[in-house]
C-alpha cells in the first residue's frame, strides 16, 4: 500500500481514479489547486461540490487556500496556444512539493480521466516534475473509467461543469454556438 496525493482538477473527474486507487489498496489523499479555473464563482462552485463529495466518501482532501490566477495569465499571456502546458505544470508542482512535504510515496492527477486532456502531455510534465523533486509519479490511464465516472457523478447528482476550466477554454465551448445565433 502506497500513500498517494492525487491532485483534483474536480469532484466528477475524481471519482473513478479515487474508486481505482482505493482499490488497488493505496491510502489516497486528494489536492485541489485549480487557479485556472474562471470565475471565480465557478471556482468555488467546483470546490465546494468536491468538498461535498470528499465528505461523502470520507476521503481526505487538501484545499489550497492559494488562487493565482494573476500568475496563471501573466504566463499564458501572449501564448495563449502553449497554455494547457503552463497549466498543467502550474497545478503539478504545487502538487509534487506538497507531497514532497508531506512525505507522500508518489503523486498523480485526476487530468488523466479526461479524454479531453492533452494526455500525453499531462505525463510529461508530471514525470520531469518526479524527476526534479524525486517523487515517483504514478501513471495510470484512468480514461479507461471516464464513463463509468460520469454515470456515478450523474447518480450522485454533482455539479459537472460544461467546459475545462479558463475562459479561453469557455470562449471555445460557447463562441460556435454564439456564431450561430447571429446567423
Ligand atoms: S484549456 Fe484547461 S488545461 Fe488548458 S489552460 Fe485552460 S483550463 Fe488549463
């Protein structure tokens, strides 16, 4: 049994891994630091419906107290293309040196549920942050269980959120359909 941080991106996405890990027999905390996710409001109604559903399930999550998001856009800024990258490991480093501190065996992320993601990418940058900070990464390709996760988080009745995260990412989920309506 390993004591694993897994860093949440959100309470839907964080069911199947959690289910997964906790079957393996691993003793799994969570992380939430999500300053890529606007508004605010939205923010907060992520957080809390994962808080709801970490007390549902008696899991242990940690909720930075920390939301950046001037540090997240003074990066993107003008690379507005190459910003999942950013994002990615903006997230994952505040995840690897808590688990660093909190000696934890390794850390993942619940990104990896999502067959939305640029998954490829979510591991490299996790693996070269193992690297540098000498905690094991633990891949797992959890899209396999992507469906089952949505079907639960359905049952359970939770906020699922219609787009990524930042409002370039909510630009591009609802712009088309604005495009539409002018017609
Ligand atoms: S699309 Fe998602 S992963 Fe990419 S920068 Fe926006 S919030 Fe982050």
């Amino acid at each position: 049994m390993a004591k694993i941080l897994m860093h949440v991106c959100c309470g839907p996405c964080s069911i199947y891994p959690l289910d997964y890990l906790r079957g393996e027999g691993h003793n799994v905390h969570g992380y939430f630091f999500n300053p890529n996710i606007h508004p605010y409001t939205e923010y907060i109604r992520r957080k809390e419906t994962l808080d709801a559903f970490a007390e549902k399930e008696n899991w242990p999550v940690i909720f930075a107290e920390e939301y950046p998001l001037e540090e997240y856009f003074r990066h993107v800024a003008y690379r507005e293309g190459q910003r999942c990258r950013f994002c990615y490991a903006m997230r994952l480093l505040q995840a690897v040196r808590v688990a660093k501190r909190g000696k934890f065996d390794a850390f993942t992320t619940s990104l990896l549920v999502s067959p939305f993601q640029k998954h490829e990418l979510i591991r490299e940058v996790a693996e070269d942050l193992a690297d540098r900070y000498d905690v094991p990464f633990y891949y797992v390709d959890f899209r396999k269980g992507f469906k089952e996760g949505v079907e639960k988080s359905k049952l359970l009745g939770m906020y699922r959120q219609q787009y990524c995260g930042c409002v370039f990412s909510e630009k591009e989920r609802y712009a088309p359909r604005e495009k539409g309506r002018q017609k």
